[in-house]
C-alpha cells in the first residue's frame, strides 16, 4: 500500500450509519437528561469521549499498521 493516501471525506460514515449513530445519541441524551444531567455536561461528555474514541482508533490504526507514517499529512 506504498504511496496510498486517503482523505477525510473517505471517512465520513453513510447516511444510514450516521442516522443510527445520531438516533443512538439522541436517545442516550434524553436518558440522561431524565437522570438529572444538563444539556452542558451532556454535550461536553460527548465531545470529550468521541474525541478520546477518535485518538483511541486512530492508535490502533498506526499499531495495526507496520508503515502508518504514510497517512499522516
């Protein structure tokens, strides 16, 4: 796989994944909001472990990869 490169919009999940993931989202927020959390500590939690899921990923990626260093910009 010398010289292959891949772009961000390559990544961008299908619409019907990201519906699922979304509708999974929403109702994970009404759950917690109903369990007294607000809309603030909702949408921060959320932003802080998608983050932490991005890197985490992105880690396998270059350990399951032997020469990782030719996706990176």
């Amino acid at each position: 796989m010398a010289g292959t490169t891949f772009s961000l919009e390559e990544l961008d999940p299908p619409t019907a994944s990201r519906f699922r993931v979304e509708a999974g989202m929403l109702d994970l927020i009404e759950r917690l909001q109903s369990e007294g959390l607000s809309k603030a500590e909702i949408a921060v939690a959320l932003a802080d472990a998608a983050e932490e899921y991005v890197i985490r990923l992105a880690t396998t990626f270059e350990l399951d990869h032997k020469d990782a260093r030719q996706y990176r910009n």
